[in-house]
C-alpha cells in the first residue's frame, strides 16, 4: 500500500523559498506569476492494514510542523 502526504505552509506563513522562485521566474520573463508556495511531497510505502489514521499520526509527530503547515494525504 502506498500514502502520498502533500506538506505546505499554512496561509500567512512567510515562505522564503516560494518568494525566491516567484523573484526568478519573474526575472526569466515569466510576469504572470504573482505568487509561489513551496511544499514537500512524501511518498510512503506501508504495510498491509496501515491506515489513514496511521499516516495522519506520523503527520502529526514527524513529518509535518502543525504549528506552521498543513497536510494532506492521498491514500492508494
């Protein structure tokens, strides 16, 4: 089984590295982008009987920092 979790800064968190690529595509001539939010994609290869809430754990203790991002996680 596999779980994919998507992590991203919440809403009115600073994101350096976000700001730094929108800077660069603007300077590469790409001036329709206004705004870029930088995450982390986490592929996870689980066990037979792993569940969503055993990944929403793992979020919750490792690979997310809840204070400052959110997550979401696609099973499959």
């Amino acid at each position: 089984m596999k779980a994919r979790v998507h992590v991203m800064l919440k809403t009115g968190v600073l994101d350096p590295q976000g700001e730094a690529v929108r800077h660069a595509l603007g300077a590469m001539g790409f001036d329709s982008v206004t705004g870029v939010r930088q995450g982390k994609v986490i592929d996870l290869d689980l066990a037979e009987g792993a569940t969503e809430a055993d990944v929403t754990e793992m979020c919750e203790k490792l690979l997310a920092n809840t204070v400052i991002e959110s997550y979401a996680i696609e099973m499959g």
